[in-house]
C-alpha cells in the first residue's frame, strides 16, 4: 500500500544558487499527484529531493524536512534503503541494455540479496503484469534484451523494474515525454491503476497529462509552489491568478 | 482505454436520466393533479423541485469537470455540451412543473367548471414527448429524437384552440374567467414542456450526428451512421 509524504519547509540548494524556497506539501497516500509548471521551475528538482537523488548532483543541498509516511528522508536514513521504498522513473526509458527483460525486473531485486529463483519468478511475473507488460514479453524473458522493445514498452519495463522491489511511492520525472501517443495513453491508464496500491507523483510539462492523471496538481513557479489542490479546481477555477495564466496558456 | 474519463462519462449519463426521470415525474404528477384536483400530488411537485435544482447544479459541476481534465473530443465533447444543454431543459421542465401545480393550486379554491379543452389529452402528448426525448438519449438514436421534433407542431395546434376557446370562454362567461384563464395558462406551460422535450431532441441530434438542426434546420440525414470498418 501506498504511504502519505509530507514536505515542510523545504528549501533546496545548487552551491549557492536557491533552486526551491519553502516548499510545503501534503501528498496523499494512493493518490496521484501531478507537478506543472514552465521549465526550470523546480519541479524536478523538487521530486529528486524525495528520494534523494539530487545528492548525485556535486554541491546540491537541502533544508526542511521530507517524510515519507512515518519515516523522515533525511535524518539519518540510507539514500539506498530509502530508494527501495521510491521508486523513480525517469524521461528518457534506461533499461538495463546488455541484460534480459526478466533479468531487468529482477535486477534491483537481486541486489537486495534475492536468491530465490521460485521467488523471483513470481515477483519478475507479478510486477511485468502490474506494469501491463507481461502479455508483450512473457514468451521472450530471458531471449530478449530490455533495449530490443519499443519505447513505449522500455518504459513499463522500467515501471516494473521499480515495482519489482515493492515501493510505497512511485516517482515519475516525465515519463512519457519520449513516448508517442499510444504508448502515452497505455502509461496513463497505468497510473490510474497504480494508484491502488502506490503513492504516485509525476512531474509533466503537459498539462493535459496531470488534468487526466492526477488527482492532485501542485503549480511551481520560480522555485515555489504557487498553488496546490484538487486537479479539478486548479483546472476549472484556480485560486491564484499566475496558476490560471499557465493553465490557460497566457504563458509558461 | 481511458478508465478514469469513461467512468466520468458513464455517472454524467446516469446522473443526467436520473434528472429525466425527475422532471418527466413532475410534469406527469402536477397534470394528474389538474385532471383529479389533487392537492397531495401539488404539494409533492412543489416539494420535489429543489432535487430537480440540486440535480442541475452537481450534473453542471460533473461536466464541468470533465471538460477541463480530460479534454474530450469529437463525440464524446459533443456528448457532454449536449448534457450540459439537456439538462437546462431538464429544470425548466420541471419549472413548468412547479407553474402548472401552482395554477392547480388555485383552481382548486374556485368552483369546479367544465371547460371545453382537452388538457388531459395535451398532457399525454406531451409527457410522451418528455419521455420518447429521454428515451432517444437513453438509446443515442437519433431517428427517434427526429420523431419527437415532428410531434411538436400537433401540441402548438393544441395550445392554439385552447387559447382561441377559452378566451370565448372568458368572453361569453365572465364569471368563469379566473378557471379559464388558469386552464389557459396550464396549456401554455404544457406547450413549453412540450419546446423543451424538442430541445432535448435536437441536442441528441447533435451529439449523435453533430448536425445542429434547431429553429428548422434539416440534418443531412437522420439515419443511423454505418459502423465503421477499417482497422
């Protein structure tokens, strides 16, 4: 089951340049929340400071406090055992490319000291079907690489890499920005699915997307998050005018 | 598929003939209480209008809703504009309603008199107006929404000699003015129903077909589209 995160007073750091200022956020647990705003508004870096990835960035920091359900993110926590708990997926699909599909869904799995074949097996086969991929790989796992499917499929191949390991919450930085229409759609309908059993947030410079999506929106601008509710009210009736200019496309 | 839009719409649909339903009781109840001077069955019309009203609203707010998350197009864009005029008619259908059982409300508090006009049988060809208009939504044919719009002419005729008899009526016997002009009143309402059950059926038309046949004009064709073949 998905859990709750709770972000109080986050501020986040390039050397000295301040990316974020005061980010306050309630995402709901088996909920999907959307994250819009114009380009280098700090959305991303935003979802990185949840599971920590903005720490592979040399000077990056934060202040403020990120909790994911019970757990804070930064006191004292292993970036790696917190990774386990968010998964991330990224723009660009990055399957492992010299390994098989089923050895990609198994991979983070067998780092976490997985040696139960029957295991693995079933947990490679629930998450490819979680992900809606199954029925397109299940006769060729061990045959075919993770780099020889389409993009589309790449993509829920990665969506089952990070499912394999069971999460709480899902990350997704853009994921289907390199995915044609189709294959957008297919991912679409899986977050609606997802959600019952994760926590989702995803970061989407199409709106469109996070209207359908997600039942939360927060808007970012500047590094700040200028507006968060329900999708349908930031969509209908937003709140603050700079959120209602970007929906409605009089910038960003 | 897109699970989340199609549920959207499928609530929208069931919200919407739940409404249908509403206003078509309406309208059938404040008539049955002209024809038996029925003041229970007033009440309940009058009582019943604030679910008609709250019913708008929430299918207002619903469409609302879908127009600005899932941007539907072609059909299903042309389905919700067409609920969302549908529904208008829906609650002055049962303002009308709400017209006729007040005017009831007062026929009841004078004599008893036999006028000349037939408002029972108005009232059928209306209600059956409101429901083959709910029937075609119900069923996406436009076929048998064109037959409602050819109904409309046989109600105005009707409202037409009520009019003409009933103000002879007044003429010649002023002493039952307040109950003719009161019956007269009924068939104007009944005529108005009877404009917004065409309304409806012209908002199938268009959604179904995309054609915009009000004030007259003719669709190209109201036959039912081939299904489409192709891949």
């Amino acid at each position: 089951m998905g859990v709750g995160i709770t972000v109080e007073h986050l501020n986040a750091f390039y050397g000295k340049t301040q990316a974020l200022f005061d980010i306050n956020i309630a995402v709901q647990a088996n909920h999907a929340t959307a994250l819009i705003g114009p380009s280098g508004c700090g959305k991303s870096t935003f979802i990185r400071c949840l599971n920590r990835m903005h720490e592979t960035i040399p000077e990056a920091r934060v202040d403020g406090m990120v909790r994911i359900g019970e757990f804070s993110v930064y006191n004292g926590t292993s970036a790696t055992q917190l990774r386990r708990r968010v998964g991330m997926v990224f723009q660009k699909p990055n399957p492992f490319p010299t390994m098989s599909i089923y050895d990609n869904v198994a991979a983070g799995l067998k780092l976490n000291g997985f040696r139960n074949r029957k295991q693995l097996d079933e947990i490679v086969q629930k998450s490819l079907h979680s992900s809606a991929l199954w029925d397109e790989v299940k006769d060729s796992l061990h045959k075919k690489s993770g780099a020889s499917l389409s993009g589309g499929q790449q993509q829920r191949l990665c969506i089952a890499r990070a499912l394999a390991v069971q999460p709480e919450v899902l990350l997704m930085d853009e994921p289907c920005s390199a995915l044609d229409p189709i294959s957008t759609g297919k991912i679409e309908e899986l977050i609606f699915q997802l959600k019952e059993q994760y926590t989702i947030v995803i970061v989407t410079h199409n709106m469109q997307q996070a209207a359908r999506v997600a039942e939360f929106t927060g808007f970012f601008l500047l590094g700040k998050m200028i507006e968060f509710d329900k999708t349908e009210k930031v969509f209908t009736n937003p709140s603050d005018k700079r959120t209602e200019d970007y929906v409605t496309g009089r910038f960003g | 598929m897109r699970t989340r839009f199609q549920q959207q719409m499928e609530e929208l649909r069931e919200r919407l003939l739940r409404m249908g339903g509403l206003a078509e009781l309406a309208v059938d109840r404040a008539t049955q209480a002209y024809t038996e001077r029925d003041l229970t069955r007033c009440q309940l019309v009058l009582e019943n209008e604030s679910l008609i009203n709250a019913a708008e609203r929430e299918i207002d707010e619903l469409a609302f809703d879908i127009l600005a998350t899932q941007q539907p197009a072609a059909v299903d864009l042309r389905f919700i504009l067409a609920v969302t005029k549908i529904n208008a008619d829906l609650e002055r259908v049962g303002d009308q309603a709400v017209n006729i059982a007040e005017r009831v409300m007062d026929l009841i508090e004078l004599p008893e008199v036999e006028l000349p006009v037939d408002i029972p049988r108005m009232a059928s060809a209306v209600s059956a107006m409101v429901r083959r208009s709910l029937e075609s939504f119900v069923e996406g044919k436009a076929e048998l929404a064109q037959a409602v719009l050819e109904m409309d002419h046989v109600v105005d005729r009707m409202r037409d000699e009520a009019f003409i008899v009933l103000v002879r009526i007044m003429n010649e016997q002023p002493q039952v003015t307040q109950q003719a002009l009161d019956a007269l009143l009924v068939a104007r309402n009944l005529e108005r129903v009877a404009d917004h059950a065409t309304n409806i059926a012209e908002d199938v038309i268009f959604w179904v077909l995309g054609a915009d046949v009000r004030h007259h004009a003719q669709a190209a064709s109201v036959a039912p589209r081939p299904e489409a073949t192709g891949t």
